[in-house]
C-alpha cells in the first residue's frame, strides 16, 4: 500500500508551454510540448495526448502540471521528459490540471 513518503517521492511542479505542435508520428493523436520549468529545471518536453479539447495554439502560454521526475520515454523517436496530468473522464479525452492563479514556473506541488 502506497504512503505519504510515496507521494512526497514524486516531483510534481508547474510550468509554462512555450511551443506546441501537432505529433503526427505518435500512435494516438497528440500534441508535442516545450514547456518552461524555471532555472532550478529549465525546459522539458512532454508528448501529451490533448488533442479532445486542446489546440496546439491554445496550448502556448498556458500553465500545465506535470511530474518532472519518472524519467523519459520514447514515443516515435521523440523523448518525452515530463507527465503532463490530466483527468481523463473518457480514455481517449485528457482535461488539463491548473493553477487557479498563476505562478512562478517550477512552483512544486504537494
């Protein structure tokens, strides 16, 4: 059974998308991400599949929440460095985790 100590273990922090694109290679639609996480982790890249509700444009500029610290992964050549998080009220369809105001890129969350 999973503890406190086990959640506090995982980073998660906010950050703001820089640039997003269309991610035509990936098995299921998706949308590639720079996304801004401050000077202590600076820029990571995220393969999130948001396109349901999302638009690469829509994307930029927004603050997302994301676990900066499982690793990466290869999804069609491409490494994806962050979990942007979501809920996911069908399995195809991800509603993005905000900020209610924004802060400071980084920011963790705990």
């Amino acid at each position: 059974m999973p503890t406190p100590h086990d959640f506090f273990d995982i980073d998660i922090r906010v950050g703001t998308v820089l640039a997003a694109e269309p991610f035509a290679r990936a098995a299921k639609p998706s949308i590639r991400l720079e996304i801004d996480f401050g000077p202590e982790l600076g820029i990571r890249r995220s393969s999130a599949q948001l396109t349901v509700h999302y638009t690469p444009d829509a994307l930029v500029g927004r603050q997302v929440i994301a676990v900066t610290n499982i690793g990466t992964r290869n999804i069609a050549g491409f490494t994806s460095e962050v979990l942007v998080l979501g809920a996911m009220p069908t399995p195809t369809e991800v509603v993005l985790l905000a900020v209610s105001h924004p802060v400071a890129n980084g920011t963790r969350i705990g």
